[in-house]
C-alpha cells in the first residue's frame, strides 16, 4: 500500500492555518500528492499558477503529483475541451523539466461528471487523453508522452471501469466516491486487474 495525500502548500513551514507541509507528508510516508483537483480550484479558487509552485515543491521533496485538469459542463458544451486542457497544461506544466514530467501522473477529471453521476463515455475519454499525450509530445517528446500515465476522473463506477481502463490511453482511474464503499471499490480494482494482466 502506497500513501497519498488530496493536498498540500507550496511552502515548507510559515502561518498558512488550515494547509499542509510538504516536509509533514513526507515525514509520515506519503509518496503521492493530488494536486489541482477540481474541489480545490472551485472551492479555494487555486489557479493554475499556484498549482504550479505545488508541483515543483512536491518534485523537490520527492513527492510525486498526480496533477487533475478538465473543463465544466458549460466549456464542454461551447466545444472548448481542448482549449480549457491545453490552458490547464500550458500553466501548470510551465517550466517542467522531461526528468520532472516522468515523474507526474496526469488526472484527467471533467468537472461536469464529479460527484454527478454523469461520466463521459469511453470515447469522449480516450478522445481527451490522446489530446493530453499529443499536448505532452509536442511540448516535450513522444518518449514522454507515452511514459506519462494519464488516469480518467469522474464518476468512475464498477459498471464503467473495465470499459474506461481498456481504452489505449487511460492507464488507471482517480476514484472518488465509489471508493468509499469497499465492494465498490474491490470491483473497480478487479476491472483494472483484468485489463492490466
């Protein structure tokens, strides 16, 4: 079992009540930080710029980020997926070196389908996520595109999983509520064996 941590500040220590040091998840074990989950920007209006100086701490305490993107209901409705992703990654991926992609995971959440019940169809997924990995490969290279793991967000469910995971690229999910129920969640691991093996 590999601990994570859904948070943490930008500083190592200093009056910021209610947030979290790196050095304190690090001292504890955590080897995994979500960075940029949507609650946060919404809630806590984080911008991508903040999400920023987050990856680059947690990169230098060896903490390694899995970074959440994705658009509202409203953008996806305007056609502006691709432009509101390639914003996201641009911005929070400014100034990352190739040794510090692959290190990165990449979750990508349409905000439209957290907690909603609605989940975007395999197709509509695996669209996105080849999106990221041209976004990566020309950014960076293809070797890079393909060793960043992109993981699908979004009302994941055992009756979507093994139909999400066997997409070309979706490499895994970021669950939310359905991990919060332990049958639930044993199914959706079972479906990502199925497909891994």
């Amino acid at each position: 079992i590999i601990i994570g941590a859904q948070n943490m500040y930008f500083e190592d220590k200093g009056a910021f009540t209610g947030e979290i040091s790196p050095i304190f998840l690090k001292d504890i074990g955590v080897k995994y930080v979500i960075l940029g989950h949507s609650e946060r920007r919404d809630i806590f209006k984080e911008t991508d710029l903040q999400i920023n100086k987050k990856i680059k701490k947690s990169l230098s305490m060896n903490l390694n980020p899995i970074v959440c993107i994705g658009e509202h209901l409203d953008e996806r409705e305007q056609g502006k997926t691709k432009q509101v992703i390639q914003n996201q990654i641009n911005k929070t991926f400014q100034d990352l070196s190739k040794n510090d992609m692959k290190k990165i995971v990449i979750a990508y959440e349409p905000i439209w389908a957290i907690g909603t019940g609605k989940t975007a169809n395999p197709e509509q997924a695996e669209e996105i996520h080849q999106f990221i990995r041209d976004l990566l490969s020309s950014t960076y290279d293809s070797e890079i595109a393909d060793s960043v793991r992109i993981q699908y967000g979004g009302s994941i469910k055992p009756t979507n999983a093994k139909e999400l995971f066997e997409k070309k690229n979706i490499d895994g999910g970021l669950v939310g509520g359905a991990s919060l129920e332990a049958d639930s969640l044993h199914d959706i691991i079972k479906a990502a064996e199925s497909i891994a093996k």
